[in-house]
C-alpha cells in the first residue's frame, strides 16, 4: 500500500510524488543503477510517478529515491543516508526537484538533521546531481567490502550480502575506491556544522572510469579474508 501522492505539475502531465514500497521501483532499480535493486532494507522509498491510473497520478515509476540509516555508525543518528537515486533516461524534469519533495517529507518527521550520500568515481560518478543541487562536499570516504557475482557482475554490498553465498565459490570479494561524500543539511544547525568542513566540488574530468578493479583488491571465494580499511 502506498501513502497518497501529492505535488505533480499544475497541468496534471505528472510526474507525481509519492512515498511508496521497494518492490514497486525494483524494476526501475534494475533497469537504470549499475548496482541494481539489491540494498539494505529502505526507510524511506519515493517515487516519482507518470501521470496515468485511475485517478491520473499513479502511473509508472520514473524517478526514485531510498533513503536508510548510514551504513558506519559515526555519522550518529541524526543522519539518513540516500542509498539510491535514478531515474527513467527518458524522464526530463530534474532530479533536484524530486529530492527537494524528498528533502520536506524527511524534515517534517523530525528526527533528521543531514543526508549523506556517495558518489562512486569507479562507476564514472562525481557527484553532479548532488552540485546542482547545492549539497556540500567533504572529502572521500574510505574503503568498503563489496561482493560481485562472476557471471552477472551484479554487486552487494557488505551489509545486504547473503554470507552463506560466498562460500560457493560463485562470488568474488573487493574493496571500493573510495567514493565522493556529500551532505545535504536539513536544519539550519547542521549547515552551520557542516559548511565549516566543505571543500570545492570535485569535476568529471578527474574521475576514475574504470570498472570495480582500478584500484581494489579482489579475491575469489574461500581465500582469506580483506580487511576493510
């Protein structure tokens, strides 16, 4: 069951925000995000969706955004941590606007000071969407485990994967390069905080376009273990 939409262009051509389940965006997950739909448990999944339905609004999903507690407990728990962002390439308006609707449902509950989300160079990712939409940029994170599947190339991060799998043989385990990290605050407290530990955004130019090896270690199931740095 998903909450009511709301928002949506005056001219009801869509699309329509709405705060809905997993299962309806994995598809969009699958098609559209070189990891795919396999990721923690969201606590927030969003939807954009096109016009159409009953009542003109509960179209197919072309935008969405799953938001979940951060992975590494020192960011504390006032943070929220956006695990996936993609659209529809055939969608037009800008994401900004869809995490601006995302960014006011997230601050009526309260409880949340800042998101923080990672941009992965390995992946040919800088961080544009976050730039545009004035998020500050702090650094680089560390490296993280993830497991990809030999055939399929699919990954999973350390958190949501299955360890039983790994000892098949089917899998191989890797370290991340590390990642660009953004913060987006939601109170004016926290962009006091955090405007003091910003640096200037990286550009596309100096990202790496290698795949998950440029700069990672890979082993192959029932090896020894990597120790995450």
């Amino acid at each position: 069951m998903t909450e009511a939409t709301h928002g949506g262009r005056r001219d009801g051509a869509g699309p329509f925000f709405g705060i809905t389940k997993k299962w309806e965006v994995a598809r969009l997950l699958n098609a559209h995000h070189y990891i795919g739909s396999q990721c923690a448990d969201p606590s927030f999944t969003f939807v954009w969706r096109r016009a159409g339905g009953l009542f003109g609004d509960c179209g197919g999903p072309c935008a969405t955004a799953l938001f979940a507690p951060p992975a590494s407990f020192a960011w504390g728990r006032d943070a929220i941590e956006l695990i996936r962002l993609v659209r529809d390439t055939s969608q037009t308006p800008p994401l900004t606007a869809f995490m601006a609707e995302c960014f006011r449902v997230l601050r009526s509950r309260k409880r949340y000071q800042f998101v923080v989300a990672y941009s992965d160079p390995a992946a040919g990712h800088h961080g544009g969407v976050y730039q545009a939409g004035n998020w500050l940029y702090i650094g680089r994170s560390s490296r993280k485990v993830v497991y990809i599947h030999k055939e399929s190339g699919k990954r999973s991060s350390q958190r949501s994967f299955d360890q039983s799998s790994y000892a098949n043989g089917d899998w191989t385990k890797s370290t991340t390069c590390r990642k660009y990290t953004y913060i987006y605050p939601l109170t004016k407290k926290a962009r006091v905080l955090w405007s003091t530990k910003t640096l200037p955004y990286p550009k596309p130019s100096t990202t790496q376009t290698r795949w998950h090896h440029s700069g990672c270690t890979v082993e192959t199931g029932r090896q020894s273990e990597v120790n995450e740095s």
